[in-house]
C-alpha cells in the first residue's frame, strides 16, 4: 500500500509540473532592450483649423521614444528635419473637433511615428522609434 501511495504521488507531482512548465516559461522575462526617451524641445505651437476661420492654436511637448542606445545619436543629428516633419503634419490638421479626442490624438501620433521612421529611412539611418508620445497636448479654441 505505501508502495502505491509513494507511486501515485510521484506521478501527480510528475504530472503537474507538466502542467507547470509551459506556464513557467511564458513567465519568465524576455531580454529587454533598452526604453530611451528623446524629448523634441522646444515644444510645437502652431495653428491649425480650416484656413480662413478663427484661428486655432496647437501646442504639443513630443518625447520619442526608442528601443535602441543607437536611435538616440541619429534622432539628435536630424533634429531639423524631424522636427520640420511634425510642424508640417501638425499645421495640416484641420478638423479641430477630432484633435481634441483620444482616437484623434492616437492617430496623430502613429501618423507622426510614421514620418519620422520615413525621414530617418530617407537619411539611411538605419535606426526607428518605436513610438511617439505627447507630455503635452493643447487646443486652444
């Protein structure tokens, strides 16, 4: 009978940790790459709305963010461009009452994300962030 009992539960210890396993190896951390926040200083004011109308004004503080030690350098070098590609994407928005929602706000940073990954492409870089975030972002009607 203890024969059976020392049996029984090896092999319920056998079969849980089978069990275990694969959740122990979703758990366990993937090699991370490194987060580099860049902030585009100063930040853009420009106005935006349909031409003609009462004019509306857009101030936006734009960090960038990276995944590699390496997009830092190559950010910083082409600073101009990539913020002349914001001020242009900025000044084209007209429809103010989207701007002042998340939905708006989230597709004008994948837009701008989109850009500015195209521009570092352009200049053969070799290097892309991986995201673009607003610390501060105001319509002012």
């Amino acid at each position: 009978m203890t024969f059976h009992r020392k049996y029984a539960l090896t092999l319920l210890l056998a079969v849980a940790s089978l069990i275990a396993w694969p959740a122990m190896a979703e758990e366990e951390p993937e090699e991370r790459g490194v987060t580099d926040y860049i902030a585009m200083e100063p930040a853009f004011v420009t106005h935006v709305g349909e031409p003609g109308n009462k004019v509306i004004y857009l101030k936006a503080s734009v960090t960038l963010r990276a995944s590699q030690e390496t997009t830092r350098a190559a950010v910083e070098a082409h600073m101009p461009r990539l913020r002349h590609e914001l001020v242009m994407l900025f000044g084209e928005q007209t429809d103010v009452d989207q701007l002042t929602t998340q939905q708006g706000q989230q597709a004008l940073r994948g837009e701008a994300a989109q850009r500015i990954n195209a521009a570092l492409e352009e200049q053969k870089t070799g290097e892309r962030i991986t995201g673009v975030l607003f610390t501060e972002f105001v319509v002012q009607r």
